[in-house]
C-alpha cells in the first residue's frame, strides 16, 4: 500500500521487475511500479491478439511513479493475479517439463490438482488474462506452469513466496533425478570420451581465434569458452545432433543462444583442410538462418540481424559463444547450458520439444524486442577489441589498460612480478568486474610465458587485436660500469621480448583474418643521444627499427605497427624506483626529487608527462581514427625538439 500523491488516499502499487532487468542484481530503482487498480482497468481497453504490443503502451498510464524503470511485457502476467507476492522463474526443472511432449500430464502426476498448465504463448496481455482466469477456476492452486516457458507462483508473504517455489522446484527436481538413465541412457549413451582438461583447452586456444573471426562477419565478437562437464556430456553423446537441431524451448534461453547452435564435426577438424570445413560450415550456417527469417519473417518484421552462430559445440571439447561483449557471451554460454538441462530432464520423463518455429521466430524478431535494443547505447570505439599490454600491473601499461577499458575494451594484464600482478588483478576486479580482464604472471625473455598468455587471452576472449609492448627496464651507467649482464638484460627484455611477443600476437591475428594493432612503447632515447645511456638508448633504438621493419612486413595481413615515445615518465614507475632514476639524476648533476621539474623545463611545452598522456597516445592509434597509419612515431615528451623524428 502507498499513499497516491494526488489524493492523499492509500492505494495498492505493484512492484515489479522492469524491462531488461537481473534479478541477481535487482535494486527498488530496478522496478517498475503500477497502480494495481489501473492495471486491471486496461481489461476493458484490451482489443485481442492482434493488439497485444499497444498495450506495452498503456502501462505507461498506470504507472505510479513515473521514474520508475519501464514495465515489461511480463507485467500484467503478475498485475492481474491477486497475491502480494509473485514470482515468475525459469528454473531448469520446471522447464523440463513444460517443454516435455507429456508435460501436463507429468504436472498432474507430480502436484495433482495444486498446480495448473497454460499452453504455450508470446507474453502478452492475454496470457495475463489466462493466468487470472486459471486462478478464478481453481483459488487453491499453488502455481501455474506456462508450456515451453516458465513458472508462477505466489504466496501472502515474501518468504511464503519464496518457500513454495522453492519446494515446486525442488519437487520437479526430484521427480527429474528418479528418472534419469530409466526409460534409456541418459542423452542415448556417450558415443566420444572426454580427453583430459588440458588436452580440452590446448585445442580450444589453438581454435578459438579462427571461429571468432569467423564469428565476427557482422561486427567484432568477444568469445568464452566452457567444458564444464554438463557441456561434456550432451556433446558427446549420441542424442547431440536430434536435440541441438530442435533448438531450445524457452525464450529466455533463445533470444541470446539464437534458436540453434553450430555443431562441429571433429573429425574435420582432425585433418589438413579444417580451415575449409569451418569456412564451408559458416557459410552453411549463415544459409541456414536466412532461410529461417525468410519463411518466418512478416512485412514490418525487422531487418534480418547477424546470421552467424552464437553457440558452437565441439565434441569431446566442450562449447564456444560468441556476442558483443564477454558478459553477454559468457550469458549465452549459461544458459544453453541452462537449455542442456532442460533437453535432458524432457528427455528422462517424455520427449524434448523444441519451440515451433514461427513462435521462436515471432519471439526474435518481435517489434517490441526491436525497440528495445535500438534503444541500447551505441558502441564504444573500442567495443568488441581484446587488448593484450605488456607490463600492465602498475605504470604506463596499467593507464593504458585502464583507457582501453573505459572506451570498451577487454583487457589482458601481465606482470613478471606475480605480488604487483595480484594487487592490479584485485584493483581490476573490483573497479571493473570479472568480466573486464582476464590476468597472468608473464615474463618476455621466456617463450613459454608468453604462449600461455596468450592461450589466456584467447580461453578468456577468443583472440587479440592490440597488443601493446610496454614492459621494460632501464639501466644507466657510464660505459666503464656497463657490464655485459646489464646489455643482455637490457636487449633480451626490450628488444628481443618485443620481438617474442610480437611474433606470438601476428600468429594468433593471422588466424582471426580481422588485422590488428601492434603498438610499442619505446622512448625519446630512441632518437636522442644522452650521457650514461649506451645500452638502453641503443635497445630502444632498436626497438623503434624493428617497429618499422614490422610494419612493412605485416601490411599485407592489414595489423598495423606504430610507437608511442615518452619521456621522463615518473609516476608510479618500478622504472623511476630503482637506480634509475638516481642514475639520470647524477647525469644531470641534481637529486631524485628534482628530476620531475627537470624534465619538464627541458621540453618545448613545459609538462609534466603523465601515464595517461602515453595511454591517450594509444587510444589514438587503436580508436579507428588512424585505422589507415602505419609504421608511424607519436612523440609524447612534451616537446623535445631533439626528438624531432622529421
């Protein structure tokens, strides 16, 4: 009960969730909230069927607060019932049922008369009607199923609510365990073996990039990879082709899985022509999908939306997803995971069945579904890219990876230093979400190392399309106290731990066939002779030819290779920390603490130079206003004209 701002009386309101919202992280601002009374006036506004989605309009007009967040087109499947509290779930259990060819009947032989069956339909006002007339029929019910789709139910008090659907659900499940491997092997049996979790995600790495790319015909995709052993067992078991070609029942599942999943034949992944197997199975694919929006498409239906798989299976590996972000490819992998328990509970107790197809299809491409994702914010520069930085737990590497992060990227950060990598995993973490980073101790001397860094980056994301060079050292000494372990160390991580890297990232990009950038942190000492300074200023010189000579190689593979020069980079530098910076401050006869002013006086413009001028510079490069330089230097020194590249 709330009082009515206008009257001052004490009215019923609905709290509901809002369209698009997560019940695991719902909040009061997460409802929408609608004068009860309103709701059940629109009965007499109702015109039928045929005008379901202007309804979605009216609720507007009962809305109580009208901040609220907007009602979905579930609500007057609760505001029309005549309980306090309502919940509408999709727990696998229950849909199995509900998806089964006998479901009603299994209902009835679990909960007798307690609970009721509606037979499949869209959401909608006049499901809301059915619901409320089931309950006029029978006021001793204790929910309702809805066929193909989900559960309803109720109770005075919310943790009345709460324990009823807890027990509904735990009933199904019960029901569903007896059962399984009775009336025939579970799935029909295993026809493949599991091969042992790192033989699983071997494979996966070396895979991944190529189906991303081809996944990403549309726009870029970000990947995610599972072989938890739910996966494992539908994948490699005999019932795989009939059950994945029938496609997943409930909406909830389809509108972020598609209506099937790619199926891979590993017996053509095994040989010489895979690359063509997955081209040709694509391209298949895609047909396939075309062909499922032409004959079930109407005249205001939208346009037709990406044709390539969102789900890919691969027996006795496990299973792929594909989407815009990781969180949504990550979700899309949960619940056709959710869709495998639903297959295998149908099948225990009944037959699976598969929404038909002009209700999956009226479902996907619904006008009201449409609206709601023209209203989605349009893409950051860099949505969809999976960036790989060097040295990225603290420094310019950390303001690199958190700029790309900002403008929609996904990030893989590194540090030889594994108690600096931890710091960096839990500030990442809890600034950004588990879904922002993948992280891994990585060392550039070593090959190893780096392999496995990138078989992070692609089990985490499916690939990588920048990486950054930015992991270093510095040593200063006059050439008398240069030893040759100072040089080794000095050209082994600049030099040829840029080259290692690199060689690794042209691997994994060649495979994805989507170009790349390859951006190296070098310095002003590249271009500009100084005291004290013959091995580092010659490995960064080194390092900015080899930048050149990349990028004339790499062209043809349309991955771009530039540099990005500072200079006297002070904050939170493991450089500037050591005896560096106590080295340049002897060359220049001052203290440490002088240095930053120092620097700054001797640049055109006067500055400071600060992590986040090195990661702009980046985000230049990598943004797609520059998508056609290549082989460039972008000095940020604040103006050294003996840096002047020209």
């Amino acid at each position: 009960m709330e009082t009515n701002p206008l009257t001052g009386e004490p009215v019923e309101v609905m709290w509901v969730k809002g369209s698009g919202g997560d019940i695991g992280t719902l909040t009061k601002k997460g409802c929408a909230n609608l004068y009860v009374e309103r709701l059940h006036a629109l009965k007499s506004r109702y015109r039928g069927l045929a005008f379901e989605d202007e309804m979605v309009g009216l609720f507007d007009h009962c809305l109580f607060d009208p901040k609220c967040a907007a009602p979905s087109i579930d609500t007057p499947l609760h505001g029309l019932l005549p309980y306090k509290h309502i919940d509408h779930l999709h727990p696998d259990a229950l849909i199995a049922i509900a998806a089964s060819r006998d479901g009603e009947a299994i209902m009835h032989q679990i909960w007798g008369d307690k609970m009721a069956w509606i037979p499949w339909q869209r959401p909608g006002f006049d499901l809301g009607l059915k619901l409320e007339a089931a309950i006029q029929k029978n006021p001793n019910l204790r929910g309702i199923i809805l066929g193909g789709h989900g559960l309803f139910t109720w109770g005075d008090t919310s943790y009345e609510s709460y324990m009823n659907t807890l027990e509904v659900i735990e009933q199904a499940s019960e029901f569903l365990h007896a059962n399984f491997g009775k009336k025939r092997p579970v799935f029909g049996g295993q026809v493949l073996e599991n091969t042992d979790a790192d033989s699983r995600k071997k494979q996966a790495a070396a895979l991944m990039p190529v189906l991303r790319g081809l996944a990403s015909g549309h726009r870029q995709m970000i990947g995610h990879f599972t072989d938890d052993e739910r996966v494992l067992e539908f994948v490699n078991s005999n019932d795989l082709p009939r059950l994945a070609r029938l496609g997943t029942s409930c909406p909830d599942h389809f509108l972020r899985t598609k209506i099937r999943p790619l199926v891979l034949d590993p017996a053509q992944l095994a040989g010489e022509g895979s690359i063509a197997y997955l081209e040709k199975a694509f391209e298949e694919y895609r047909a396939d999908y075309t062909a499922y929006y032409e004959r079930c498409k109407h005249d205001n239906s939208p346009a037709i939306r990406d044709p390539n798989p969102v789900v890919l299976l691969w027996p006795a590996v496990g299973m792929f997803t594909f989407a815009k972000d990781k969180q949504t490819a990550r979700v899309a992998a949960e619940f056709y995971t959710n869709a495998i328990n639903v297959m295998k509970g149908a099948e225990a107790v009944s037959d699976y069945v598969g929404l038909p197809e002009q209700e999956a299809f009226d479902i996907e491409y619904w006008l009201l579904e449409e609206a709601k994702l023209q209203r989605m914010p349009k893409p950051k520069p860099l949505s969809g890219k999976i960036a790989l930085i060097t040295g990225s737990a603290g420094g310019i590497g950390k303001a690199i990876a958190k700029k790309f992060l900002a403008e929609g990227a996904v990030v893989v950060i590194n540090d030889n230093d594994a108690d600096r990598l931890a710091g960096a995993k839990e500030e990442f973490l809890k600034q950004y979400g588990k879904d922002a980073y993948a992280a891994d101790q990585l060392d550039v001397t070593k090959v190893d190392t780096i392999s496995a860094t990138f078989d992070t980056a692609t089990l985490a994301f499916g690939g990588v399309d920048i990486v950054v060079n930015c992991a270093g050292l510095s040593i200063s000494k006059p050439i008398e106290e240069h030893t040759e372990a100072d040089w080794d160390l000095l050209y082994d991580v600049l030099v040829k731990g840029q080259f290692l890297v690199t060689q690794k990232a042209v691997e994994v990009m060649r495979k994805q066939k989507l170009g790349g950038d390859v951006l190296n942190i070098v310095s002003k000492n590249a271009l500009v002779s100084g005291p004290n300074n013959a091995g580092y200023g010659s490995a960064k010189a080194a390092q900015l030819h080899l930048s050149r000579l990349n990028a004339a190689e790499l062209g043809k593979d349309h991955i771009r290779v530039n540099v990005v020069n500072p200079d006297a980079v002070i904050s939170d530098s493991k450089i500037w920390a050591g005896a560096w910076a106590e080295g340049r401050a002897k060359a220049y006869g001052i203290t440490v603490a002088e240095l930053p002013a120092y620097y700054a006086k001797r640049t055109l413009l006067n500055e400071i130079i600060l992590p986040d001028d090195i990661a702009n510079a980046c985000l230049a490069f990598t943004n797609g206003l520059l998508a056609k330089s290549t082989g460039n230097v972008l000095n940020v020194d604040g103006g050294v004209a003996m840096a002047f590249v020209r």
